[in-house]
C-alpha cells in the first residue's frame, strides 16, 4: 500500500483526548490531526518525535490530516489502526499469508457470533469457513511485539467468538500485522491486559491459531512482510 499524495513530516508536539495529536510540520506549519487509535501508543507519544502524517482536505472531514507514522528508536511504526484490514486482505489475496491460501471468496465485515463482524471471512466449496480477526500491533518491548497495549475488552470478546466457531466446526484465526519489522516474535502483553492474555491462552488451547506478521514500513507506503513466532507470556 503506497500513501498518495506522499506524506508529510513533522515532529509531535503532544497526543491528546485519544484521537487528537499537535503536530509541527517541517514546513512550519502548526497542524492537529487525527490519531486513528484507540490505544495508548506506548512509547510514541514523546513530544519532538519525528512523525508523518496524511492530507486529504474534504469538507466532509473535521480534521484533514491523518497520523500515519512515528519513528523510534531508529525504527518506522505505523500507528494508524484502520490499515491492517486493508493491508491483510490485500496480503492473502496475493498469496502472502501461507497459512491463509487456498480460499475462492474474501469478504469483509461479515456479522457473525453474539451482535459482532468479522474482519474477513474466507470460503470455499467442500472447505470450512475461516473467520479472521485482524489486530494492529505496534508496541514493542525487548525483542517482542506484544498486544494489546491497554485494555481491549472488545478484543477479548473476539477471541470468545472465535472459539465459538471452532466448536460449530469452523476455523477461526487471529491475525496480528505488527506494523514494524524490528521484533524476533509476538505475545501478549499479560501485565497491560491479563484478561485479555488469559482469554488469548484458553482460545489458542481450544483450536483457534494465531499468526503474527511483520510490515516493512516507510514514509512511502506500507506493505505486509514476514512471519515470526507467536509465543504464550
């Protein structure tokens, strides 16, 4: 996924109410853009840390700008979550999840479960359906990513869901696109979120199969990369 028109640099002055972030751009310009996550981004929220943000003026949005990436330590992080839906759909219809291939029919936010959509789901005459849930990751600690990074109760009733479907006879898979490529593998941050952690451990025992992928990230665009182990805290 290229980002067009290309992106802009600046430096973040503060993140703030969530979803809002001051940004200096490079031109000097002074500009608030939309923070599209709900986490608490821990570790890219340091003012005076080098960021790139989208523009896309329309008078149907009240904030034209997007925060789309920071660097730390030396490393691009995407932190923009509405992007890894659109990242893995494109990822498995060009053969590069291998443990998703196989599959005549992708869809998106298909309902399912107790009032919930799944992110995708993937069909095929004479197959079981396969219900995939899709979760940004960009926190990073040692050489681990690690989600969620604050509490996901809607993330831990997905997991439940999922394991719902196994035991109807589908495949359910978690899907983690670690927008970064600096991390050896991927788990899950027990000590933020251990409902969360638990409720991962109980699903993963019961058959549902969770995969963590890479991203190769720059100022350029995005583009999912390598598999790397998931492992149990």
């Amino acid at each position: 996924m290229n980002f067009s028109p290309p992106l802009l640099p600046g430096r973040l002055i503060k993140r703030y109410k969530r979803f809002l972030a001051d940004i200096a751009l490079d031109s000097g310009e002074i500009i608030t853009a939309h923070c599209a996550n709900p986490g608490a981004l821990l570790g890219g929220t340091t003012p005076g840390l080098r960021v790139w943000v989208s523009h896309h003026p329309s008078p149907t949005r009240k904030l034209s700008y997007t925060w789309q990436i920071v660097e730390m330590d030396g490393t691009y992080v995407g932190v923009n979550t509405s992007l890894p839906n659109g990242l893995a759909e494109k990822a498995i219809l060009e053969g590069r999840i291998t443990e998703l291939t196989g599959y005549g029919s992708l869809r998106r936010e298909v309902k399912y479960g107790q009032n919930s959509r799944i992110d995708l789901l993937l069909t095929n005459p004479g197959q079981p359906p396969c219900y995939v849930e899709v979760k940004n990751v960009h926190l990073k600690r040692g050489e681990a990513a690690e989600f969620p990074d604050s509490v996901t109760t809607r993330g831990a009733k997905h997991l439940r869901e999922l394991e719902a479907v196994v035991a109807e006879g589908g495949r359910a898979v978690m899907l983690y696109i670690i927008q970064r490529n600096d991390c050896s593998h991927f788990s899950f941050a027990a000590d933020l979120d251990p409902v969360y952690a638990a409720t991962a451990a109980h699903a993963l025992s019961h058959g549902v199969e969770a995969y963590a992928y890479l991203c190769c990230v720059t100022p350029e665009g995005i583009e999912v990369g390598k598999c790397i182990p998931v492992r149990l805290p």
